[in-house]
C-alpha cells in the first residue's frame, strides 16, 4: 500500500513538474514569411531535394517550417545557402505528422538577403507529401534537373519574448467553446474536470490497493 502511495504521488509530481517546465517555455514565433500563398503545389511519393533561390534568411531563425503535409512524415533535411557558402542547417526525424513540417537550425547573427533555401524530404514510395505554395512563380530546381511549379511556403521562427504562462488567458480565449457567455470561463471548466478525473482515478487506485 504504501508504494502504490510513492509511486502515485511521484507520478503526479513529476507530471506537476512537467506541466510548469512546458508553461515556461518560450512559444515559436513567426518572424517572416516567403509567400503568403498556400496552394497545393504538388502531391508526389517520390524523394524530393529541391533548391529554391531568392529567399531571406532573417538573423536569429531558430527553425524554418515548409508547408509540407503527410500522415506519417519521413525525414526531412533543410540547408540556407549564400554565395556557395552553407549558413545554416538542420534534421527532422520521421514520424512527424500534420500540414507543416518544422525543422530547427543554428540561428545566425545577421539577416541575408538572396539566399538558396535547399530541402530534402526522403520518400521511399510508401509515404505521399503534399507541397504547397505560391504557384507559377519563382519555380524551385530539383536535383537532377525538373522542377516544383512555384514556390514552397516557408516561415522563418524564433523563440517569443514570452512564456506559455503570460499567454495563458490568450489561449483560453481561442480554445473557448463557441460563444458561451463570455467563452474564457468553459477551459476552467475543462480544467477542473480534469483534475476531477485525475484525483477520482488515483482514489480508486489506492482502493483496489487496500
């Protein structure tokens, strides 16, 4: 009984700990963007390694997300290029899913104009992507000659001067349920009855224990 009692109340201490380290985190925030098209590009279960030119790298970029979608993501490569010279890079494991893809690199000083952005999305016939963008213009080059018929979508992110915590009241606003009064106060009613649930399955655990 009274290791069920440890390992339950550290269980919960340490999802309690996990909680407020997520709280202050800073939240990504957009800095740039290439295009603000989204349009379907191309749909393809074919490897693709493009480079597309005329890109901005902003000083500071933490992460880029393409507007690459997939059920079941595979990895993903991304290189800033200036004047032949590699100015940043980053991976993204496999497994991802959703309509982008986020892939963190080293930050840089300064902002550079005119930059190659090259990405590597290594489909093996299993997987399908789906590209979107601005189509018809500014068309990336893949390896190997063809090309994307326009320009991939791509944010440039950087962490916010802010904490998870200070935008609570902001998230609470757009996760209200549709318009019900004032809208804020139904998540801390989602809230209580979650603690309800946590609080009401550790009492049965601790009484089947007894």
């Amino acid at each position: 009984m009274r290791r069920v009692r440890v390992a339950l109340g550290l269980g919960l201490a340490f999802t309690a700990a996990a909680v407020g380290v997520a709280l202050v985190q800073s939240p990504a925030e957009v800095i740039a963007v290439n295009t603000p098209e989204q349009q379907t590009l191309e749909l393809t279960r074919h490897r693709i390694d493009v480079c597309q030119p005329g890109e901005v790298l902003p000083a500071n970029t933490h992460a880029l997300r393409l507007q690459v979608s997939a059920l079941l993501g595979p990895r993903v490569t991304v290189r800033v290029l200036a004047h032949g010279r590699v100015l940043t890079s980053g991976q993204r494991g496999s497994g991802w899913t959703g309509g982008v893809v986020t892939v963190p690199v080293r930050p840089v000083a300064t902002t550079t104009p005119g930059a190659q952005l090259c990405f590597d999305v290594q489909l093996n016939g299993d997987e399908s992507v789906s590209l979107k963008g601005e189509p018809g213009h500014g068309s990336a080059t893949r390896a190997g000659g063809g090309s994307v018929p326009g320009r991939v979508r791509v944010e440039y992110l950087r962490p916010s001067g802010s904490s998870w915590w200070s935008r609570a009241s902001m998230v609470a606003k757009h996760m209200r349920f549709g318009n019900i009064a004032n809208g804020t106060w139904s998540v801390f009613v989602v809230i209580l009855l979650m603690a309800s649930v946590v609080c009401l399955c550790s009492y049965m655990a601790l009484r089947m224990t007894r």
